[in-house]
C-alpha cells in the first residue's frame, strides 16, 4: 500500500479461500494475519528476518494485500474506510 492515508485505516476485509469477506479492526487483522503466520511450515523470506508474527503481520499490512498458505491458496485483505450513516 503505498498510500499513506491507507495506513492509517483501522478496519480491512478479509477473505480466506471458500470462506464470506469479514470486516475486521486493525488490530484483529493483524492478529488474524499473525495465527496464519504461526501455521505456515515456512515462512516467507522477506519476513523471516523479523522478531516475532506481530511484527511480519505489520509488515504484510503495510506492503502486501495477500499470503500464500501453501501453492494455489492464499488469503487477501484490503484496507477499507467505514463511514457512519448519513444522519436523517
């Protein structure tokens, strides 16, 4: 995501392989993303470098909208902007 206003989103969609699209905080993404991590037998090279899941989920939101879990399956998620109904 290379638009800053992007990142200072706090809700994303997610959409995992034969599941519904979700709407989920920032924070819930970035735990979401980070239980997907924990199960990967291998993680990604470019975030393999990093201390801990928390901190490569942060990194997947900030460059990335997809994780492979293994060949022909991954996962996506999108920054969204939620705004309140229009007042009546």
């Amino acid at each position: 995501m290379s638009d800053p206003l992007l990142r200072e989103l706090d809700h994303y969609v997610v959409l995992e392989p034969g599941g519904e699209e979700t709407i989920l905080t920032a924070v819930a993404t970035r735990a979401w993303l980070a239980r997907h991590l924990a199960a990967l037998p291998e993680l990604p090279a470019d975030l393999a470098d990093l201390r801990d899941h928390d901190a490569r989920a942060e990194r997947l939101l900030e460059t990335a909208c997809e994780l492979e879990l293994e060949p022909g399956l991954a996962i996506q998620w999108f920054a969204v902007r939620l705004e309140p109904p229009p007042s009546v």
